[in-house]
C-alpha cells in the first residue's frame, strides 16, 4: 500500500516535486490509525509538514481508510515526534495545515498544536543567519578556467572584488548542471568579498527555507529579514529548490531590497531563470535582470586540468601515488558528466593504490572508475578517423601516414594505426592494406604482429595505445 501511496503522489504533484521533498519519505509504522512517516532530515520535515501534510494524509487515506493521522519523523535521532502547525502564512495553528486537517474532521493530537517544541528554538531563534560555512578549500585559487566557464569566472570574480559597479551584474545568475561548479564559484567569491572585508552570507535555497520557516515559527521573520538585508553581499545556492508560496514570497521581497539598496545578490541554480517554475513570474523576472551566465559541460581540456589539479593536490599527501599521463588522460575522457566524478574518480584511483600497495594501471584505473563511467553503445569505428588521431597524437599528418615516407617518425604512427584498423573494424588485411595507401596485406600483417609484440615488452607503448582504443572508442 505504501508503495501505491508514493506512486500516487508523485502522479499527483509531479515528478520535480516529488523528487523535490518525498523521495526520501518512508513508512515506519502504522498503529491505531496514525501512519509514522520518516525523513532523513529535520529541514525536510517540517516543509512538508507544513506545506503538505494534508496532501499526504488524504493520499494516505485513500489507499488505506483507516488512517486518521499522519506523523513526520526524523531518521536516525531518537528525537520524538511533534507534528508541528507551521502556516505558510501566519503562525496561528489556525491557518496551519493541521488545523486544515482538523476541520476535514481528523483527531488532532493535543501536543500537535502545543506550538514549537523548545529545543528548536534557541540558536533558530531570529532566523540563524551564520548562513552555511564556507569550505576553505573552494576558492577562486582551486578554481580552474576553462573555455566553459571563462565567463562566470570572470563575473564571479569582478562581483567579488567591486561593489556595487552598477547594475548590470546585480543579480548574478549562475546557471549548470549538477557538478560543473557553481558551488566551488559561490564559495570563491564568498572568501574573496570576506577577505575584502564586506558582510557575505552564503545560503543554500534549502538553508534560506529553512532559516525563515523557523523564523515563522518564532514569530522573527521580521528580524530574520533586517538582518539579511543588513549585509553587502547575499549568495544563494541552488535556488531551484525555493518554493511555497510565502517563502518565494520573501525571498522575492529579500532579493528586491538588496538590490535595490545597491547589495550585491549572487545565485546559483540548475536551470536559467526562466525556467524556475516554482517562482511567480516577478521574482524569475528580477532574477534574470542582472548577469546570467552557463556554465557549459566540461570540454575534455579542462576536464584534463582539473583532474591534473586534483592529482597534484592529492600527491602532496600522498607522494607515493602516481598517475601517468596515460591513465590521467583516460580518467578525463572516460568520465564526461562532471567534476563531481573526476574527483570521486581521484579518490578510488587512490583508495586503489593505497590499498594494493600496486601504481594505478590502465586497467586498474578502469576497473575503479567503472560505475562512474557513463555506458555508450559502443561505436562503429573509421579506418581513415584511426588515421586522423594516430597522425595528430604523434604530430604527423595523415597523407604521411599514406605515403611512401619510411622514416621512424611515420613508420611508428603508421603501424600502429594499422594494428588499431585490425583489432578495431572488421576490414581484411587486403582491405586495410589499401586503405593504407595501397599497401600489401602481408605489410599490415607485419605491422600488426610487430605492435603486438611491443605492447607485451614496453608498458609506456601498451597504455599508449590502450589510450587510443579508447579515444576512438568514445
Ligand atoms: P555544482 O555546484 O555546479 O553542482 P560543484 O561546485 O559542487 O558543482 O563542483 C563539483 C566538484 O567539482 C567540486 O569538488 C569542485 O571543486 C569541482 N570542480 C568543478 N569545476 C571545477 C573547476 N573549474 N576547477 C576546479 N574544480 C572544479
Ligand atoms: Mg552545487
């Protein structure tokens, strides 16, 4: 039944808001016609108790009738729970969700209106506005330029260094997809404005949430907002995430008056600001009315430097940890999504030799980074496009690589080429032969045994070529 619930609500409200705050969402328990409902945190618990408890109770209800009541739990602390009437509005348990679902007839425990239990009061109260910590090791400095993300680099950093240089780039907009950098920039200009001694506060949309429904709760929202607007530089992350009603309201209101007073406000999120489905049309519209700049898929060059980076940060700790060129070259290539695998990637490569005590192979490097591997169709390869790389990876051309020439430089490239034709097409020696400039078969079968042999006694020459299969590959 359980299972019929979850699948109903994510046909009911959607699959980005299901995945949004009940993915994570499981049954505990069912006793006495209250279901126990947990969540992995205190954040995601009291949004949806406070935005769709009733939504949850009536889906409830409608696979299994005996439910009355639906409680909210956090995972993995013993902590009780206290559904709390949290309004999106006011909070009177008047206008709260529980008080929706008392007048839709349901017994109401007693404690469940009792208001805000103690303990998060407190630190919360006013709204917490130490904002997230910013972690040391995301700076502009660690930050490598690529041609995909010159431009928000760039930005980042004139927003960091100038206030206020008008309004062309108030908001700054950052726009990726997961792991390409967003976060590492946010907190790059964070330290950098900290350093230049202005007031920054880094959020995350979850966070912003999360800071003003407390501070409903404790009746500070007015406090919570002076003091957010009492800051030079506000930094929002992930702001996908921001919904409901009268928090996207404010943080309309948030972002408004920042600007407005000459502030600097600097977001980050999945999707350009048009496509921010959640937020009323005013607020996307002030949110693209600064700078808004992609950050585009990682070319393979800068997929290189960052993984080259990180090696070297990690070998300084490691000094027995080395990666050749070779393997460093396949792990950029293989793994095309992010920066988020290539250090995941980093860290098995090094879990591996650590743990084997053994240098990190191409086919150890592969077997570690498998599942981070993105799974291709495996292509059709072209003689004459093995011809193309072999030619520029050994910086000869490829009507060298046809031609008489007998010289080391192109006789090496050239046979090599024609091992790759033998064992990645289907072509016959003969054919091969003439694609290779009308040579004899028994020439290609020469070539192709020689390689062979080489790759068995020159280990520098097998991850060579091992890398080439692989660029061609994919
Ligand atoms: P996002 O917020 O866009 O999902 P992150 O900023 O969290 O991505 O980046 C994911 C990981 O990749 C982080 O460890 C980050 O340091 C690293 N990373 C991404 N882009 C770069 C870059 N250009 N230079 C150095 N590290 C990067
Ligand atoms: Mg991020």
């Amino acid at each position: 039944a359980w299972a019929r619930v979850k699948r109903r609500l994510r046909a009911e409200l959607g699959e980005d808001v299901f995945a949004s705050w009940f993915a994570r969402l499981e049954l505990e328990a069912v006793a006495g016609g209250t279901a126990r409902l947990t969540v992995p945190t205190r954040f995601l618990k009291s949004w949806i108790e406070s935005h769709y408890l009733d939504r949850v109770l009536n889906t409830f209800k409608a696979e299994v009738e005996e439910i009355a009541r639906i409680e909210v739990g956090v995972r993995g602390t013993g902590a009780p729970v206290r559904p709390v009437a949290v309004g999106a509005s006011k909070p009177s348990p008047a206008s709260g969700p529980l008080a929706r679902l008392h007048a839709a007839g349901a017994p109401v425990p007693v404690a469940a209106i009792a208001s805000v239990p103690a303990e998060s009061r407190g630190a919360e109260a006013g709204g917490d506005l130490s904002g997230t910590p910013l972690d040391a090791r995301l700076t502009f400095a660690s930050f490598v330029i690529g041609r995909s993300n010159a431009l928000a680099h760039a930005a980042a950093e004139r927003v960091a260094a100038h206030q206020g240089e008008g309004a062309l780039y108030n908001p700054l907009y950052l726009h990726a997809g997961v792991g390409l950098g967003k976060t590492h920039l946010l907190h790059g200009i964070g330290h950098a404005a900290r350093e230049a001694g202005r007031r920054v506060i880094y959020l995350t949309a979850d966070r912003f949430m999360y800071g003003f429904v407390n501070a409903l709760k404790t009746q500070s929202a007015l406090a919570y907002k002076e003091r957010l607007r009492g800051i030079d530089l506000l930094i929002l992350d992930d702001v996908q995430f921001i919904q409901g009603k009268s928090i996207q309201a404010e943080f309309g209101h948030t972002i408004n008056a920042l600007i407005d007073a000459g502030r600097q406000v600097v977001v980050a999120s999945d999707r350009p600001p048009t496509e921010l489905e959640a937020l009323d049309e005013r607020v996307r519209s002030r949110l693209g009315g600064g700078l808004v700049v992609e950050i585009t898929a990682l070319d393979e060059a800068l997929r290189v430097s960052i993984l080259s980076a990180r090696l070297a940060t990690v070998r300084a700790s490691h000094p027995g940890f080395d990666v050749s060129p070779q393997v460093a070259t396949y792990v950029a290539r293989a793994i095309t999504a992010n920066g988020r695998d290539l250090e995941g990637a980093v860290n098995r490569l090094l879990a591996h030799a650590t743990l084997t005590g053994t240098a990190v192979t191409m086919e150890t490097a592969e077997s570690a980074i498998r599942d981070l591997v993105k799974n291709r169709e495996p292509k059709r390869i072209k003689i004459e496009d093995i011809q193309k790389l072999v030619a520029s990876r050994y910086n000869v051309s490829r009507s060298d690589i046809l031609s008489e020439r007998r010289t080391a430089a192109v006789v090496k490239p050239r046979q090599i080429a024609m091992y790759l034709s033998k064992v990645l097409t289907l072509r016959s020696l003969p054919e091969i032969g003439r694609r290779f400039g009308g040579r004899d078969h028994t020439t290609v079968l020469h070539a192709v045994r020689k390689i062979e042999k080489q790759i068995g006694e020159d280990s520098v020459l097998g991850d060579e070529v091992e890398l080439l299969k692989r660029m061609l590959q994919d």
